[in-house]
C-alpha cells in the first residue's frame, strides 16, 4: 500500500525504490508557491510501472493539487492526496504531507520538473541527504528509517540547488509520468 501511495505522489516521491530509508522534512521545501495552469497540469497521468493518477488543480496561486488513483489489487479503493509545488530559484519541488503519521508535519518531497506532456520526478538520496546532515551542512537527525530535515534557510537550499556538496537527488533514475488523458 504504501509503495503505491508513493507512485501516486508520482508527482513527487516513491518511497518503494528508496530501500530502508527515505528523506523527509518538518516542512515543505521550496520558498515561492509554482503558479499552475489547470491546461499544463490538469488530466490523466501514467508511470511506466503504475496505473493512472488524475490530477487536478486545487489553487493554482499556491502550488496546490490533488491526486486520485484506485488502489488495492482485489478490493480497489479510490486514493487521493494533496501536494504542493515550490521553486527555489529555478528548481520545483513536490510536497506530500505524509497523513499516516501522527505528530508534528512530516513532508516527503522531490524534485520535479514538467515538459510538454512529461513530468519527471527525482526523488531525493537518502544516503547523500544523512552525510551532510551528519557533517552539520543541514540540519536534521539521522535514523535507519528515516533522514529528517530541520528546518532549512536561504544558505541550505543554496546547497541543495547547486549540488556543490553533491548530487543530492537520483538524476539516474527518475520515475516520468506520461500525460495519458486529458481534462
């Protein structure tokens, strides 16, 4: 279940290819809300190992979206979630409120970027994410489960833009959804 929670986040972050450990935050990353265009954003959407996720612009001023997709392979129930988009400086980056902790805000997120009827997701690297946490580069705590970010100024998101402390998120790898259907 919640591999598939992740494709459908497919706007953002599969946890399932990530192993052990997944990079999550106290708060959305991102300092400026995307303004969205309910024609670019609005429509079926498809991973290559996924079925489809709907998509819908909830408030396009503030990033906001939602996602729906049918899950469960003998009793399907029908999913939703909400994610925000945020750029730092030319960067876009997918938020997804993690609704199955109790607590303070946990946020998973990647970096996403859209092209003509393509959106490619690159979900961030655990193991890059915890070495510069355990450097004193970002703030944030390291556990086997989980690398969570503190909270994060102007000069860390300097650090995860420019990549000058390395690649930070899986530029190998990245899961792109295919715009299948229309609004």
């Amino acid at each position: 279940m919640m591999k598939r929670y992740m494709l459908v986040l497919g706007l953002l972050v599969i946890l399932g290819g990530w192993g052990c450990s997944m990079v999550t935050s106290g708060q959305p990353i991102g300092d400026t809300p995307v303004v969205l265009d309910h024609v670019d954003w609005e429509g079926t959407w498809t991973a290559a190992d996924g079925g489809p996720v709907v998509v819908r612009v909830e408030d396009a001023r503030k990033g906001q979206l939602r996602l729906a997709w049918m899950e469960g392979d003998r009793e399907m129930a029908l999913k939703t979630a909400d994610v925000t988009l945020l750029k730092t400086g030319t960067w876009h980056f997918a938020n997804l409120k993690d609704q199955t902790k109790a607590g303070p805000p946990v946020y998973l997120f990647a970096r996403v970027k859209k092209q003509k009827g393509l959106l490619i997701i690159w979900p961030p690297r655990p193991e890059r994410f915890a070495r510069l946490i355990n450097d004193k580069v970002l703030p944030g705590t390291v556990s086997k489960e989980q690398v969570f970010l503190g909270e994060l100024g102007p000069e860390h998101m300097r650090v995860i833009t420019s990549e000058e402390r390395g690649v930070l998120f899986d530029w190998e790898s990245p899961i792109v959804l295919i715009r299948t259907g229309d609004r």
